[in-house]
C-alpha cells in the first residue's frame, strides 16, 4: 500500500470515530480504500468460462405474424 493511501486511511479511520457529517464520509472513504484493497488483491485477469457461441441462426427475425392467419379465425383460401 503505497504511503499516500496508507496516510488517508489513518486519517480516515481517525475522523470515522465521531458523529456527523464529516464522520459518516469518513466512514465510506475507509470502506472504499478497503474495497479498492480486496479487488486489486483478487487479481483477476478475466472470465474463466469459454467466450458464448454466436446463436445458430444468424439473420433478421422473421415476418412470422405477416403469414400466420389471427388467432380464432381460419385462413381464406
């Protein structure tokens, strides 16, 4: 943790123990910077899953509705 963030987290963690306003931001710059700590510790460099398959039909949809006939009724012809 470089000296700088080790610095605003004391700060931080000092000014946290009080009431008000300047304690409740306080509160949720600790929790940031131990945020930022926990995700930069995971180290993760991407999905461990296989990258998804294009679907297998490729193209527009369909003017389905333009030849099906309405519900209830029977087509002419």
């Amino acid at each position: 943790m470089p000296n700088d963030l080790r610095a605003l987290l004391l700060v931080a963690l000092r000014a946290q123990a009080g009431r008000g306003p300047h304690a409740e931001a306080a509160r949720q710059v600790v929790l940031a910077i131990m945020l930022a700590q926990i995700l930069a510790g995971a180290a993760h460099e991407g999905p461990p899953h296989a990258a998804r398959r294009a679907p297998r039909r490729v193209g527009g949809s369909s003017r389905r509705w333009a030849r099906e006939s309405l519900a209830g009724r029977r087509p002419r012809g």
